[in-house]
C-alpha cells in the first residue's frame, strides 16, 4: 500500500449518486493487484497484502465470520459500545458527522450513531467499490441522514467535500472491529497520520483495538474447526486464477496460522501441500511442498504498544473503554 494524495478531481466526485450526497472515487488502481500478486509471488518468503481478500465473495466470507462463536472481536466490541452507551456518546460530543474507515458493517455504524448526540451524518470509505455503494445507498435510505461514499484505500487523503454533509461539524473518524491490527505499525502510524489532515482539527477518531490475550483464545477465533476463516483466505486463490487469468491449482494449497510474540499477532498463510507452481502472465513462480505466502496478520496491540504508535501520529488517547475479561480496547482519541 502506499501513502498519497489522490484527491478529489471534478471527475472523480459524483452528486447526487442515487440516494448519497456524493460519491469521491479515488479510484484505487486495478493494476495494482496483478502488480502486487507478481512481486508478492516473486519475494521471499512470498506474501500478498489482505486488502486484497475482500472483493465481493471475501466480504460476504468476513460477514460470516463475524457471527461465528469462536470470532470474539465483533460480540465484544459490540459489548463495549453498549454497556458504555451513554459515557461514549457525552465523550464524543454533540453535532459530529462520522467518517468510517472500511465501511463493511452497518450494524456497527448504526450502533454509533444511536448514541451520538445530534449527528450530522455519515461518511463511509471502503476499496471495494460496489459493496461500498450498494451499502452506503441502503443506509441513506433507512436512516435519511446525509451519506457519502468515498472509494479509496486506507492510506490515501480524502479532500472531502463537507458542506455536502454539513459544513458545521466536527468530525469523528471511526475505525472500529480491530482492523487496524491487520496493517503494519507504520501503515498504522500513516492511516492516522493522513487521518489528522483529511478530518481536520479539533476531530475526535474512535478506534477498536484488540488486545493481547491467550493464545488459545486466538487459535480458536483464526482457524476454527468450522473452516470458514480458511474460505476466506484461500478464496484468494480464485480471485488471482479468474482476474488476473492465472493458472493454479487451487486444491494444492491449505490455509495455516502461525501466532507470533512481540508484538502478539497471528499470521494467515495459504501453504502448498505438495509442490506446485502458479503462471502468471507467462511467468512460473514455483512453491515448495510446505511452502507459504503469507495473506493476512492480525496484530494485537498492548495499551502501552498502542500508545507508543500514537506518539507518532497528532492523536492521543484520551478515554478507553476496556472489556477485561477478552482484552478488548474502543479509544477515543483526540487530535486538538
Ligand atoms: C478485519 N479484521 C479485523 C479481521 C481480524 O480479526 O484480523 C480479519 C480476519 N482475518 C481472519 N479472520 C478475521
């Protein structure tokens, strides 16, 4: 991922777009995936970015993750925002309208937004663009407050139109489910770094870190024996043979974690089972029987780890909210 300003161009902000106040399309380039699938078979050890795991078919795999028993992040933040309604809502203040970072859920959003005091409305961003706007249409019309949609990655700086929601407001970014964790510490550091300068001074960011804790707890939540979090990630496979036209064999392969200490993380790999190859645009890139390509990581910050990050960001933990029994942390940070 990089860090850039593909800013609002006259082409790029549509309005109205069905029922959004606008749509900003940064445009995220296509190319960069078959780009970063050849660099990232081509590395040692090989690896691919986890944004790429949530096209449409990936997203919907994600969503059912979230109901599972064994995925703890989504019940306890759930739990942290309702047992704290009330002193979430007076530390956010009133008349705020809200930009999301991966606008995947509209439970979570709505959650916020029923216990804000006057909010002034809702932007969510996301890279995938027709999942974004399909859920950002549905949510305009159920909840008739002003939404935009801005197509986008997480590191790039939105120039937002805000008088199309509200020129009065201050903002609150909002990043919630733990996804943080699945960035690294520097593309942490430049997500809020960028934050600061799209929502402006005097903006609040509540953020959803998952924290460190039993390793037990983690195997359980990553690789369950109902198998769907290993869907997820080989469901990388068939993205990369159907829209970049690779050849692979996709029963090859298996899903594996490894849990790291220091910072605590899991890390999500696709392994062959046996040697095999993937071709790609008339290269051959070989794997190893036991071979892997890392997918995704899921870091989990302690508060001191986590405050450490922030020092190098204009933002600073201001109330915590913690569920003790899963370490589970909802910060509300602010940048003033
Ligand atoms: C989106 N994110 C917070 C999830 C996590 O828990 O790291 C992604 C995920 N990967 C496998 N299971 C869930």
């Amino acid at each position: 991922m990089h860090e850039q300003d593909r800013a609002a161009s006259p082409a790029a902000l549509s309005s109205p777009y069905g029922d959004l106040a606008f749509l900003l399309d940064l445009d995220p380039p296509a190319s960069d995936f078959r780009h970063d699938v050849h660099e990232g078979l081509a590395a040692t050890p090989k690896r691919l970015s986890p944004m790429y795991l949530y096209d449409e078919r990936g997203s919907l795999f994600f969503q059912k993750i979230t109901t599972l028993e064994t995925y703890y992040p989504t019940r306890t933040e759930r739990s942290l925002f309702e047992d704290n309604a009330r002193a979430i809502g007076e530390a956010i203040g009133p008349g705020r309208a809200v930009f999301e970072y991966g606008a995947g859920s509209p439970e979570k959003i709505e959650l916020l937004l029923s216990l804000m005091q006057d909010p002034r409305g809702y932007v969510g961003m996301d890279i995938s663009r027709e999942f974004l706007i399909e859920g950002m249409q549905a949510f305009a019309a159920r909840t008739g407050l002003p939404v935009g949609a801005v197509c986008a990655d997480f590191n790039d700086i939105a120039t937002l139109p805000k008088d199309l929601i509200d020129p009065e407001a201050a903002w609150l970014g909002f990043f919630p489910g733990s996804t943080i964790g699945n960035i690294s510490t520097d593309a942490a550091g430049a997500l809020l770094r960028n934050a600061a300068a799209t929502l402006g001074r005097g903006a609040a960011f509540l953020l959803g870190v998952d924290l460190e804790k039993d390793p037990d707890v983690l195997r359980l939540a990553y690789d369950e024996p109902a198998g769907v979090t290993a869907e997820f990630i080989l469901n990388i496979l068939p993205r990369i043979r159907d829209e970049l036209g690779a050849s692979l064999d996709i029963g090859a392969f298996k899903y594996e974690i490894d849990i790291r200490d220091n910072p605590q993380r899991i890390e999500m790999y696709v392994t062959a089972v046996d040697a095999t190859e993937i071709r790609l645009d008339g290269r051959a890139y070989g794997f190893d029987a036991g071979e892997r390509m890392q997918i995704s990581r899921s870091q989990k910050y302690s508060l001191e780890g986590l405050d450490s990050l922030l020092d190098s960001t204009p933002w600073r933990r201001e109330r915590t909210w913690i569920d003790e029994a899963c370490p589970y942390a909802l910060c509300l940070l602010g940048n003033g």
